[in-house]
C-alpha cells in the first residue's frame, strides 16, 4: 500500500501539462472551531506533549487550513472578526487558507441554506447586489489584516442551490447562478492589487457521478467562471471508494478543473456504523486506513487533476470529537500521522 502511494503521488506531480506540483497539493483541515475550543480550554496533544493545535498539524505535514464565514451568527463563533484572527494564526505559522462562505447567519448545507436575518425580503436583484457588497466588503476586510484568501469558495454544499428560497436548485437555476456570479465579482473586487484568489465551487456529491454531472454541466451552461472543484465525501452517505474513484475520473475528464475533496471524515469510535459494517473498522487505525485510501485515490485522479484532501473538522471538542484527530483527553490519534511520510524530509 506505502508503495502504491508513493507511487501515484510520483504519478501525479510529474504528469504531462498536470496542474499539480508537491508544492501546491493541499494537506488540508477544515479547523474553524479551534480558536473557540483553546480559547474555553480544550487542550490538544502530540505524543503527550501539549501544543497549539495549528503546531500540531503544522508538523504533521498539513499545509492549508480552511474557514467558514456566517454573516451574522448568534450562537456560532464564525463572525468575520474570529475568522480573522484566526487566518492570522494560521499565516502567522505559515499555512495556506481557503475561506468558505456559507452566505447564511447558520450552517448552510444540501438540507437547508437560510437567507441571512439582515436580507431577508429582499428581491432577486437586491440579494444579487449584496452578495456582491458582501463578498468584496469582507474580501478587503481580510486583505487589509494581511489574509487575503489563497482560495474562496462561494456557498456550501450548494447542490441545492443558495439563499433559499431565492436560489433554490432546481426551481432556481438562473436566479442561483446570477447569486454565484455576484459572490466571484465580489472576490474580485475586494482583492484590490492583491492575488486572484482561485474560486471554488462545492457540493456533496464526492461519490456521485450522475449527481455531479447533472449539477456541473446545468452550470457551466451558465458561462460560471471558476477554477476547482469541491466535493464532500462521507462514505456513510455518499458512497464506495470504488464510487469515489470513478467520480475523481469522470469530473478530470469531463471538466479539466482541478479537484479537492474539500470535506471527508471517518469516526474512530462506533458512530456512523452501529448497525451495519463499515468501509473500514471505526477505530483508530481504521479512520487512519480510511484517510490513506482517499489520499490514494485522490492522487491518483487521470492529469493530475485530484489536488489536495481536506479533513472535517479534525480538532473539535464535543460530540464531533468522535470525527476528529484526538480522542477525549486530547491525544493525537494515528490518523494524524499519514501526511508524514509524504512531507517530511
């Protein structure tokens, strides 16, 4: 398996007119809780040892970090300031940063994408014009406190669309795409003469190919200008890895973007598979096999297209630890160390 591995990243980074050098493949983990969980105390460990959790994945290979911004949150830490302070961390320990947009003062995802309190009744046009002013508002916001994203994605999980029931998919597909538009207009804009950002779209459909063909071909009918695609990938809901290995292909070929698995995740204690086996054992060193195989798959997508995989959330307290890195007194688990072997030296 080692060999294997190391042989599709080979593969990979040296592919004719490929996209991906080791330099820019994503080590990634989603960490918009940490800063809350340190800041009430949650301590996290590598072999005993206490540390700051940005340190930890540092070490371990991880590269980008990703955050996600709510507009206007009530009982979520994920304000514009937090997420500042903590791209600043981040930086400040050399990391990449992608920023996720949920457009929403809440979790935005496949089941629900709630319009923020401060838009609601608003008509098409005016949501159109403040997703622009938002989007170019907090752009510059991060580029004026030295985290101007190196990537942005615009919605989450937006394979049903955005700012319901506005840019609702199916019913919506011209009112969705003209809300997409506005938020890319709105990195541009905030960006001053600072870099491009790259622009992500993403969905839930890491393991789905008849999915992600339905919904990417209806977009690039719209002319949308992006440059990756974004996949979630939970096995319990989305499918096989043979599944995820087709869908990898299908997307490279069909689309010649480049790809991230921008959420995947595998429980190291029994949660997702009580009542029937699982992929891999929900332990320990079956969460690590897990993320090893997706890492595999991942780098070996046809021309070098698979560019990166992103853990969710890996450093959490609370009932999501079961999902994460550490186990309940905060020591780093083995799923931490499978990066090692490609980025050490």
């Amino acid at each position: 398996m080692r060999g294997a591995c190391l042989g599709a990243l080979v593969v990979v980074l040296s592919a004719p007119g490929g996209p991906a050098r080791a330099a820019d493949y994503a080590v990634g983990a989603d960490l918009s809780f940490v800063k809350q969980a340190e800041d009430r105390g949650t301590v996290f460990k590598d072999e005993g040892k206490a540390r700051p959790a940005l340190r930890i994945f540092k070490d371990h290979g991880y590269n980008w970090v990703r955050l996600r911004l709510f507009h206007s949150p009530k009982a979520l830490p994920n304000n514009l300031d937090y997420t500042i302070a903590m791209a600043r961390a981040a930086r400040e320990q050399g990391f990449k940063f992608l920023l996720n947009y949920h457009y929403s003062d809440t979790w935005a995802d496949p089941g629900k994408q709630f319009t923020p309190a401060a838009w609601k009744g608003k008509s098409h046009e005016e949501l159109v014009e403040a997703v622009f002013a938002y989007t170019r508002d907090t752009i510059a916001a991060c580029r004026a406190a030295g985290v101007l994203p190196d990537m942005v994605q615009i919605g989450n999980e937006v394979i049903h669309g955005m700012l319901w029931p506005d840019g609702k998919l199916p019913e919506h597909w011209d009112s969705f795409a003209e809300l997409v538009k506005a938020g890319i207009r709105g990195v541009e804009a905030g960006r001053g003469d600072g870099p491009r950002p790259r622009i992500m779209i993403h969905i839930d459909r890491g393991a789905d190919r008849r999915g992600t063909q339905a919904f990417f071909d209806r977009l690039h009918a719209y002319h949308v200008d992006y440059d990756v695609i974004g996949q979630s990938y939970y096995p319990w809901w989305h499918g096989s890895l043979l599944d995820l290995r087709e869908n990898l292909a299908f997307m490279a070929g069909a689309y010649h973007k480049d790809i991230l698995l921008v959420e995947v995740a595998y429980c190291w204690r029994p949660t997702e598979y009580r009542r029937r086996p699982g992929p891999f054992p929900e332990t320990p060193e079956g969460q690590r096999a897990f993320l090893d195989e997706v890492n595999r798959l991942v780098l070996a997508t046809p021309g070098g297209r698979g560019i990166g995989v992103f853990w969710w959330e890996p450093a959490v307290a609370g009932p999501l630890r079961s999902r994460g890195y550490f186990d309940d007194d905060g020591n780093a688990l083995p799923v931490l160390q499978v990066f090692d072997r490609f980025t050490r030296r």
